[in-house]
C-alpha cells in the first residue's frame, strides 16, 4: 500500500511538473524589447510623452492581439539622458534576451553604434540625427532626419520666396552637433543648387533678450531666420521679435522676418512656451498632428483616451513618436511571424530591409510610406510643413520631398 | 544710436533679472558662509508654484505671484531646519555637499509633477504691445521684472542696513561665535537666510517664466547661470549683485550687438562675461563689492 502511495506521488508531480514548464507554450511566445529613454533630465519634454507613445502601443498590441497568442514585453527605463545609464541598460535588456531596442538620444546612439553592429540588433532611435544611418547598419529613422526637415524648410523659402532676388537667411541653431549637422547639408543643398543666402549662423546660448541679435539680422536684411533647436530657445527669439515687431504672421511678409524650424522646434510646446508670439511660426515634420481633422487624429485621441493619458500627452507628437517608433518594431514582428521564420534579432533585420515596395508600411500617424532596404535606412522621407494659426498648427500645402538632398 | 540705447536697456533688463536671480545666493552666503547649490531649483519651484496656483487653483496672477514667495519662503525655511540646521559648527564643504544633495532631492521631486517633462506658459496677464520711446522699446514683461528687482533690492538692502535682525544676521555673517554670546540665535538667523532666498527665487522664477516660458530644464539652469554675477559682485553682497548683473548684462547685449556675427565671431556673448570675470578677479579677489576678510595666524 505505502509502495502504491508512491508511485501515486511520482505520476503526480511528473505530470504536474510537466504542466507547469509546457504552460509558456500555452500563453504564447513572449518578444523581449527594450527601451531606454529620458524620461526625466535634459530634453524629458520629449522624451516623457515620448514613453507614453511606446507603452501604450506595446500595450495595445497586447490588448487587440496584434500578434495572436505571442506577447511582446517592453521594459521602459529612464536614462536621464546620460550615455553611461543607456549603455548600462543596453546591456541588462541584453541579458533579457532582447531582440529590438528602441532608443532616444543622438550621443548615446552614436556611442552604442557598435555595440548594435556587434549584437546585430535592430535600433528605432528617437533622435533622427542623419549621422546614426551611417554609423550602424542596425539604425533606422522612423522619419526624415533632421537635416532633411530642415533642408526642408531652406527649400520651401527657396522656392516660394516672393521678394526680389534671392532669399536672405540667418540659421539659429543648437551649439552642438544637433544643430551644426544639418546646417552643414543646407550647406551641401546650396551647393548643389539651392539659391538662397546664408547671411550669419547664430549658434544660441541661454539669453533672456534677443533684441541686439534680432535688430543685427535685421539691419543685415535677414528675411528668414531658420531655427534648429529645441522649443525654449525658440520661444524667447519670437517673444522678442513679437516686442520688436519684426515677426512676420504670414509666410515672407516684407519688412518683417519670417521664423521656421524642424522638428524639436515645434509641435505644441512651442505655442506651450511662446504663447502668442507663435502665430506664424513655419516647422517641417514628417509626423500628422492633431490639430489637423483626419483619421490619425481621431486614432491617436482615441488611443491616449484609452490608456487615460491627459490632452497635453494626447496631443503631443512626441506622443506620436513613441507610438510609431512602438509600431515600427511590432509590425516586423507581425512580418516575420507571419512568414513563418522564428523571430530572432536577424530575421527582424531582414524583415525591416523587405519593408520597401510593396511591403512598404503605413501608419496613420506620418505623412508618407515607410520604407527599408540595405541602402535606405530612413523610414518615411517626405516632409510636411506646417504654420501656427490661431494658436494650433495648420498645414501647408501637401507633404513634399527633397531636391536638394537625398 | 537707437540701436546703443535699445542695447543698454535691454542689458539693464537682463542684468536686473541676473541680479535677481543672484540675490538668493547672496542671501545664504551673507549669513551662513554656504553655497547653495540648489537655487536653481528653487527658483524654477517658485515659477511652478505661481502657474499651479493661477492655472489650476484659478487664482489671479498677481495674488498667485504674492502666495508663491510665501509658501517658497516657508518652504526654504523648512528645508534649512530638516537638513542643514544640524549641520551648524561642521565644516562649511559638508554643508554645500547637503546643498548638492538638496538639488538631487528636489529634481526627482518636480520630476514627479507635470512640471518636470512638460512645458507651459503664464496666461497672459500684461498688455502685448512694448512701451516704445525713441524707438527703443521694453515690453511690459521686461518693465516689471526690472521694478520688481528694485522694489525687492531695496527691500533687501533697507533691512540689513536698518533692522534689528538683519543686523543680527550682519552679525552671524561676520562671526557666528560672538553672535551667539551676544544672545543672537544663529539657527534662527540660518533659517531666516534661506526663508528670504526662497522668497526672491520665487519672485525670480516668475519673471524668468514668464520671458522664456515654464521649462525646468531652462529654469534650473538659472542657478549655475548667474553664477558668475555672484562671483563678480562678491559673495555676501547685495549691491554687488546688481551692480555685477547689470554689468553682465551690459556686456552680454553688447557683446552680442557688435562682436556677434563680425569678423566671424559668435558666442562671444556667452563667453565674454567669463573672460572679463577672470580678469577682474585678478585684480580684485573677492569681487566688486565682497568682504576682504583678514585671517590672523
């Protein structure tokens, strides 16, 4: 009796043995990705709603099953904006088996470059600096660079400046490689073809009055003042234009200066900080906003409803970027599970260069297709213009690509 | 000649804002020989407050602006009797370590708010159009900044020169063990110090917010960016720090006015304060206007 209690015992624990390791198998597979990011520190005003984007996509193609019973785990840690916290949790999302990272800044992608190439992971980067698509082959834009944005802008004043002769600009940039990059392809662009005149580079530092460098640029018949920064720097330049009354409300409007910028010169924190002054602001993106009626922004509202996040965050386009950066990695996901292959940190590398053609993917919230390939690492390469108007931005005129830069 | 006149006003504004910002650091110093490394944040708190207050409470501005310099005022003072009152008598780099410490604090604690990821701005409370006289013009922003300034430099000046307790503050500033024998309660003079430097970082921050907007990151680095003001104006004086604000205001809109963009110089505004900093600490150790204290071995 106590021999056949035994045995009872050992066909017990067998089977629950084996019911506890085959039951991942039951749930599903699970993908490991990564995020490190500034959630707090220098430039969290992105990077803040930026992290939102990503978990609530994460979480909702959990939620709707994008990838049937597969789950994706998408651990989100805050760097605060050093190199040395990214590369430390570059290593620990390793250690969980990652096989997608999406990261944030220019410095800590350009110094992780070769750690990617050796690891042979796919990258989503927030920065969309032009040099990370040289320095791995594993980084890909989701967007135009910044160069191309602020190309961008340079070819629209270009083009649609009304005045006599050429366009005077004055370019107010970031004093860093942030904002020496891409003024060094608008340089390139005006080799190549592109007649405007580049009369004074301004790199900024913290000033709390712009009226001496605002009436020099005047006095030298500066009639575009094209910015490549972040928002605060570009908010006090237009309070002190509104003051002096130099900044133009419509595009080129004489005797007045007409401001522009890219990507992180814009969006709502502008108008957030600048108030008033913003009316007439002109920024390149390649993002929708939701100021603009359509369905990515009853898409995005409807997300940030879901996931309870506030109006500020819903309407953010770094909330926008989060969330495609989210999509970008889900969707090669979808791909490689769908052509039958194992999803590995290879397979998904091949998967992103196949995303061209038509393979190419769509998400609601850009302006264009996305595209891939061993030669194009910059997902979609259209950029949209925009003008504040009325306190929201508007956009002008349909998306556009580069003739001066490709 | 407009153009030098527009430069001028626009350094006296930048200058009076400096002197401002600076005047919290003189404030600690001038009694407790410690360097607050924290002043940044509290400045960039005062603004936060102010917005709180008329944004989400509803309150009018000029009542918020008032209720902030109160609350930074028992705040700072509170801060200075959790951390550093038992910090009397120890070694003045123990106390500035605190102060670092206190930056840390307070970072992750308006991280934890919407103010440390998310912009914002004052409604607008004051007219849009700028005064203009000959041309030169001043917005209204700027106009209250500077008599703000004044109003609380004086204020300032007035009670260290004329107040019982400011004098007694004079007092703990010179000597902390003579103060106390001559019945002068230094812990209450320590808290004092910082309860004022909370109040005119508040009063700071508000102006500041309301020129370059509600950024932490901008406003935080208010704190290290009028350090060279309290440099040159000398550590524990009032009047050094507007009148080493002003100076540094000058030379920043001048240096911007005619150096920038010629003869291919940029930045020079930017740099050219520190250089001239350099030069005059050569000649005068302690700043314009600091105390040239004697030590007998």
């Amino acid at each position: 009796m106590k021999r056949n209690s035994f045995g009872y015992l050992v066909v017990v624990m067998t089977v629950a043995a084996g019911l506890a390791f085959s039951a991942p198998a039951v749930a599903g597979e699970t993908y490991q990705l990564g995020m490190s990011l500034a959630i707090t520190g220098p430039t969290s005003d992105a990077g803040n709603p930026y992290s939102k984007g990503v978990e609530d996509y994460i979480n909702f193609a959990n939620d709707t099953r994008i990838l049937g019973d597969a789950k994706i785990d998408c651990p989100i840690r805050d760097d605060m904006y050093e190199t040395a916290v990214t590369k430390r949790n570059f290593e620990d999302f390793l250690d969980q088996g990652m096989i997608f990272f999406l990261s944030y800044a220019t410095g800590a992608n350009q110094a992780l470059a070769p750690d990617f190439t050796e690891v042979q992971i796919p990258v989503i980067p927030a920065s969309m600096d032009s040099s990370l698509m040289k320095a791995s082959p594993y980084i890909f834009l989701p967007i135009a660079s910044y160069s191309h944005q602020y190309v961008g802008v340079a070819e629209y004043v270009a083009t649609h400046h009304k005045g006599q002769g050429t366009a005077k600009v004055a370019a107010f940039i970031h004093p860093s490689a942030f904002g020496r990059a891409p003024l060094a392809d608008f340089k390139a662009a005006q080799a190549a073809g592109m007649k405007l005149d580049l009369v004074e580079v301004v790199e900024h530092g913290t000033d709390l009055d712009n009226s001496a460098l605002l009436q020099r640029l005047a006095s030298k018949g500066v009639q575009y003042v094209l910015c490549q920064t972040v928002q605060s720097p570009v908010a006090t330049l237009l309070n002190d234009a509104q003051r002096l009354g130099m900044a133009a409300k419509t595009f080129g409007e004489p005797g007045k200066i007409t401001f522009m910028g890219a990507h992180y010169t814009g969006g709502n924190d502008l108008i957030a900080l600048a108030g008033t002054a913003a009316e007439g602001f002109h920024w390149t993106t390649s993002y929708r906003v939701t100021s603009e009626e359509g369905p990515w922004t009853d898409w995005q509202l409807a997300m940030a409803k879901k996931y309870a996040r506030d109006d500020k965050t819903a309407n953010s386009h770094n909330y926008a970027c989060g969330m495609m950066a989210a999509q970008i990695a889900v969707e090669a996901i979808r791909r490689t599970r769908e052509a039958g292959k194992e999803v590995t940190r290879a397979t998904l590398y091949d998967t992103l260069n196949q995303m061209n053609g038509d393979k190419a993917f769509e998400s609601l919230l850009a302006v264009g297709r996305m595209t891939y390939s061993a030669t194009d690492r910059m997902g979609v390469d259209r950029v949209q213009l925009y003008v504040v108007k009325d306190g929201v931005f508007r956009a002008v005129g349909e998306p556009f690509r580069l003739k001066y830069m490709k | 000649m407009t153009y030098f006149f527009q430069l001028v006003v626009s350094g006296i504004v930048v200058g009076s804002i400096y002197a401002l910002s600076a005047l919290g650091f003189v404030l600690i110093y001038k009694s407790s020989r410690v360097l607050n490394i924290a002043h940044g944040q509290i400045i960039a708190g005062g603004a936060f407050i102010v917005y709180a207050l008329t944004v989400f409470l509803g309150l009018p501005i000029y009542i918020s602006f008032v209720a902030s310099m109160v609350i930074t005022f028992f705040l700072a003072m509170s801060v200075e009797r959790i951390f550093l009152r038992r910090l009397i008598g120890e070694p003045i780099i123990s106390v500035i370590m605190v102060t670092i410490g206190l930056m840390s604090i307070l970072n992750g604690v308006i991280y934890l708010t919407p103010f440390g990821s998310m912009n914002y701005s004052f409604p607008e409370f004051l007219p849009t159009t700028p005064i203009s006289l000959g041309g030169v013009s001043i917005s209204w922003t700027q106009l209250m900044g500077v008599v703000i300034t004044a109003i609380l430099i004086g204020a300032f000046s007035w009670f260290f020169k004329r107040s019982t307790i400011g004098i007694s503050m004079r007092a703990v500033s010179d000597d902390q063990f003579a103060a106390m024998s001559v019945g002068i309660s230094v812990p209450r003079v320590f808290g004092l110090a910082w309860a004022m430097a909370g109040l005119s970082a508040a009063a700071a921050g508000a102006i500041i917010g309301n020129i370059t907007g509600l950024n932490f990151e901008t406003l935080g680095a208010f704190g290290i960016t009028v350090f060279p003001v309290v440099i040159l104006g000398g550590l524990d004086s009032i009047i050094g720090a507007v009148v080493a604000g002003v100076i540094m205001g000058l030379i920043q809109q001048f240096a911007a006015g005619y150096l920038d963009g010629n003869w291919g110089l940029n930045g020079t505004a930017d740099v050219l304060p520190y250089i001239i900093l350099l030069v005059i600490l050569l000649f005068k150790p302690h700043g314009l206007f600091g105390t040239h204290e004697i030590e007998r071995v």
